[in-house]
C-alpha cells in the first residue's frame, strides 16, 4: 500500500521542464549620441564711425567733429569687432562718400583679416574744396549697410 501511495503521489507531481529558464539579463540601453552642438560663424561689427580733421598715432580721430571747412580732408575712423577675438574672419570694409543728393563722390573698399578689436582709417579731400552743405559717410561691411555718419561743410 505504501508503495501504491508513492506511485499517486508522483503521478500528481507536476512535471519540470527539461529545459533550463534563461537568467534575467539587464538590457544593455541604447547608447545615446549627443547632437552636434551648432557654433555661430563668427561676425564682424562695425561698433563706431568717427570724423575729424585729423587722425592720431593711435589710428583714431584726434578731435572728432561734424563740422568741416571747405578746404578740410575728412578722415573717417571706423572701429570694428569680431565675435570671436582668436579666429581672424575675411571680410570688405567699404567707405563710400555722398552729397546731399546722395551722388557719391568717392568710395573706397579694403579687404581684411578682422582680428578682435580694431581701427580702420578712410579719408577724402575734394581738389576743388567742398561745396558747403550737408554730407555722408555710408559704412559698408561685405557689401551690406553697416553705418552711416552725416557732417557738414560750412
């Protein structure tokens, strides 16, 4: 009877699987790849524009005035920047000089390596002397309007 108890009890036993349950592995996540971090181009400013009858050893205008006589040479210092003072940056600088009626009486454009901080030096003298009247000075960086400085010969 014993031995007819031991034969149920392991018919009711539940089988096991032969096959082996595979450990629980951590998933390796997904390697993540930061996106590319977008530099600005470095640019160049025209910061200042000034006028005088005279520059300095520092290349700026030594007394700045709006006011010119008919016989002056006009001298334009224009200051300009870059965004980034280590990186040189190609550029045009263009002086273009205008009347009233805004007829250009001259222009004159410098290609440069701009380099941080730094000072550019224009001038114009009419043979003939200025008429009076009122006058401009048109900045132009690349092409493009970057200033403008108005004075007046008397």
């Amino acid at each position: 009877m014993v031995l007819a108890l031991c034969a149920v009890a392991a018919a009711c036993k539940k089988k096991e699987d032969p096959s082996p349950v595979p450990a629980a592995t951590a998933e390796t996540p997904p390697v993540t790849v930061p996106a590319p971090v977008a530099v600005p181009d470095a640019i160049v400013s025209v910061t200042a524009v000034e006028l005088g009858k005279a520059i300095g050893a520092d290349r700026k205008v030594a007394e700045p005035t709006a006011e010119f006589a008919s016989s002056d040479t006009v001298h334009a210092a224009i200051s300009t920047a870059t965004s980034d003072p280590a990186r040189p940056i190609p550029g045009r600088l263009t002086a273009k000089w205008l009347d009233g009626g805004e007829q250009t009486l001259g222009e004159e454009t410098r290609a440069f390596d701009f380099l941080g901080v730094g000072v550019s030096v224009f001038q114009l003298h009419r043979a003939g002397g200025w008429r009076p009247g009122r006058y401009r000075i048109d900045v132009l960086l690349d092409g493009k309007l970057a200033a403008s400085k108005e004075f007046e010969v008397r």
